[in-house]
C-alpha cells in the first residue's frame, strides 16, 4: 500500500463515522434530559410514558435499519449517509423546540430513524473500504466515535444543567431553567456535529465494493488506488469479480437471505446483534439516574458519575481498537460475554446486600470498560465482516433490525424487571444471558482477523 493511503483511508473513515459520533450523543442525551423533560411534560408519575419516551426513538431505528440496506443496495451507501446526517438535523432542532409530549416523541422518531441507518452504514462502508489486515481497528473508529457521541453527551448535560438540590421538588424542578431551557439545549446541541457530518459526508468516496458489484468497474478502480495503489485495486478488483461470478446463482435483496448457504452467517449476526443489547450495558446509560440514584447519589452526582462511565467507555474503546487486529474477534468476545457475566454477579451481588456509593461505582466502571473493549466494537466487527458483497446491505439491515428490536425489548422491560426483580435479580438475569452468549460464541462464531471480505465468503457462504 502507499505511504499516505492509510491518511486518506482515516480520514474518510472518521467523516463515515460521524454517524456513529451521532447515533451515540442523540442515544444518551435523552439520559441526561430525562429528570427535566418529564417534569415540563408531567409524565414523573407515568411509568407507561416514561417508558415510551426513552424507548419511542428505537421504533424510528427498526425503521431506520430495515430500509438503509435496501436503498444503500440500489442507490449506494454515500446519498443514504447524507440522509441519515440531514434527518440527525432535523431531529436535534425538533426535539429541542418541542412544546408537547406528542411532538416531541415524532421528533425522537425522526432521531431513531437516523439512528439505525448509521448504526447500519457506517461500520458496514468502513469494512468495504479497509485493507483487511487493518479492517479491524478501522470498522472500530465507528464504535470510538459513538462513545465519543455517548461522552460528548453526558459532558454537554452536565455542563448544561444547573446544579440541582437533592430535596428539590417536582414543581421546584418543573419551573427551574432545567426544566424549561436547560433540557433543550441538550438536544440543541447536537446541531454543530449534525450539520459537520451533513457538509463533509459529500466529499466521500462511494463504497469501491459497491460501486464494483454494480458494474462501475472504472470508478471502483478509482477509489482503491486512492487507497492502496493500482495493483491492490487490481487485485481487489479481480476477487470481487470472482465472487460475483459465485452469486449469480441466487440473487434478489432480501428474498436471497433465504437461500441455504446464507443461513450460516445470518444467525450469526442476528444472534451476536441481540446479545450485544441483552448483555445489559445500554440500560446503565439510559437509566444511569435510577441506577446511580438507587446506590445513593443525588442527580448532580449522578451527572458526574455519568461522566465519570463515558471516559472509561472511550478509554477501553481505544484500547480495544490496537488489539482487535492482533487477539482476533473470538477471543474478545468470550473475554467480554464472560467477564460480564462475573461481573454482574457482583453487581447484583452488590444490590442485593445494599452496598451503595464508590464501591458500586467501581463495578459499573468495570462492566463498561469490560463492554467497551469487546462486545461494544467487536459486534460491528464481525457482523460488518461476514455477510457476501451482494447481499451485505439488506444482511446488515437484519442484523441492525435484531439489534434495535432487542434494544427496544431491554429499554421498555428495563423498569419492569427493576421493579419486580429489583436491582440485584435484573442485573443477575443480565449475567445469566452473557453467560449464554459466551457458549454461543465458543461454538457458533469464526475468526475473521486478517482475511479479506471476499476470502470469508469463500468460507462461510457454502
């Protein structure tokens, strides 16, 4: 490869990832808006409501996801990301501005809508434009810029919201700056990347594998010299002519999923899609303020502590970026279905004989360092990975569908198990399902590290 390809390859890595940086803010702001939203729009006392206004946005996602495989496969990934940046706009000003719960649950629509297609796009484009023996760490700058996103949310809510006292009623709340501006502006401000992704996402390249699967021979051949040099285009160029010659046979959007030989793959990455939600991560940053609140902090605290998780997120991100090449898919899988599944047992464990404060901290800070560093990125990774050039937008829409149907499933049950379980047997039915989703991964799941896209065809599509 070139010298100066691998700056080339980052930076339209990073522009593509921008979704990601976005899907992760809108998914967590809500988080941080959550004390004050609900008391503007009286729904504190409404568990029902609750519930739908943290958990409205994923049905927008489930939508989102389905269509962004189907139109990424007939008109190309690039115009699909642009929609998805445009609709992140949109959904920024809306939310903020709205006066009623109805109007503001259609905004949250509109974000979750944006959400599943670049949860969908901007891994799967990072994987057909990356060298495979750096696919790895590349696909991983998707995951790095969501907990960014997740970062720049929890700093933006609690820089944003005025200090809060811990015997402050729902009135004092309801009528303070928090409850009438302050939340608001914490969707505002995810207009600056919003409308940064929608300037740069015209400057990308189209997905050279795209482009090639659809006959524009000359114009793929183009973007992989950019990136690796006329021979490594030649030779990209003579594997997925090889491959289509392979899936002639059986072609046709999402009917083709049925055919036999993509059974394999396709429950793989549904399977690994759902568990990456069910492992339980997400409900700590959706329901941080119930999690922290019901270990004893008051809601300043809580905002710090949640700041305090979303820098361990993007550390062990990182960290997971320079070994995912190097210790392989599998194995950071089992160390992340595993180590959670300790993990929550003694959380729960922690719950259970009422250990409150720093100590329950330290395991929350475990179990997201733990996630950040295996399933978080590693999913993305292999799912991005295994699907046939063909097929692999609609494939990808299936996965990212299971994922927000299981996210949407863990999100509204979250406050009913809560409640009849309590903390302690939530987070121990947790462990139980990555324990589950270790066994699964030991037995079901291939090494994809250093192969091309085209070579783990060739072995898992038969």
């Amino acid at each position: 490869m070139k010298k100066h390809s691998n700056l080339y390859l980052f930076l339209i890595a990073v522009i593509s990832a921008m979704g990601g940086l976005l899907f992760g803010y809108d998914w967590v702001v809500i988080g941080g808006a959550k004390p004050f939203y609900e008391q503007y729009f009286d729904i504190a006392g409404n568990p029902a409501l609750q519930g739908w206004a943290m958990s409205s946005a994923l049905i927008g996602c489930l939508v989102g996801a389905l269509i962004a495989g189907k139109f990424s496969d007939r008109f190309g990934r690039k115009p699909i990301l642009i929609l998805a940046a445009a609709l992140f706009t949109l959904t920024s000003l809306g939310t903020g501005a709205a006066n009623s719960f109805a109007l503001f649950n259609v905004f949250r629509l509109i974000g979750g809508f944006a959400i599943g297609i670049a949860s969908s796009l901007s891994p799967m484009y990072i994987a057909e434009i990356a060298p495979a023996k750096i696919r790895g760490r590349f696909v991983s700058i998707n995951q790095l810029t969501v907990v960014l996103g997740i970062l720049a949310s929890q700093v933006v809510n609690w820089l944003i919201a005025e200090p809060v006292a811990a015997d402050a009623t729902a009135e004092m709340i309801r009528t303070s700056w928090n409850g009438q501006w302050g939340w608001r502006w914490m969707f505002w401000a995810m207009m600056v990347p919003a409308v940064l992704f929608f300037i740069f996402s015209f400057i990308l390249p189209e997905s050279p594998r795209w482009l090639a699967s659809n006959n524009k021979i000359e114009a793929a051949r183009k973007v992989f010299a950019r990136i690796g040099g006329s021979a490594y285009a030649e030779e990209q160029l003579a594997e997925i002519e090889e491959s289509k010659g392979q899936e002639k046979s059986h072609q046709g959007g999402f009917r083709q999923l049925l055919h036999p030989s993509l059974r394999k793959v396709l429950i793989i990455g549904v399977v690994l899609a759902v568990f990456q939600q069910w492992c339980g991560i997400n409900v700590i940053f959706n329901y941080a303020q119930e999690i922290f609140m019901e270990a004893g902090y008051g809601v300043s605290d809580v905002l710090m502590n949640i700041v305090v998780t979303g820098i361990t997120n993007v550390i062990f991100t990182v960290i997971a970026m320079f070994v995912v090449d190097k210790w392989g898919r599998k194995a950071l899988l089992k160390i992340g279905a595993f180590g959670l599944t300790l993990i929550y047992a003694l959380m729960g464990s922690a719950y259970f004989f009422h250990v409150s404060g720093l100590p329950l901290l330290i395991v929350v800070v475990m179990a997201i360092a733990c996630y950040a560093m295996t399933l978080a990125p590693v999913m993305w990774v292999v799912v991005s990975e295994i699907y046939p050039n063909r097929v692999r937008g609609v494939a990808m829409s299936v996965a990212t569908f299971a994922l927000w149907t299981a996210c949407f499933l863990l999100t509204y049950t979250f406050p009913l198990l809560n409640t009849g379980l309590g903390a302690a047997g939530t987070f121990w039915l947790y462990g139980g399902i990555c324990l589950l989703g270790g066994i699964f991964v030991c037995v079901r799941v291939p090494e994809t590290k250093g192969k091309s896209l085209e070579e783990l065809e060739k072995e898992l599509v038969k």
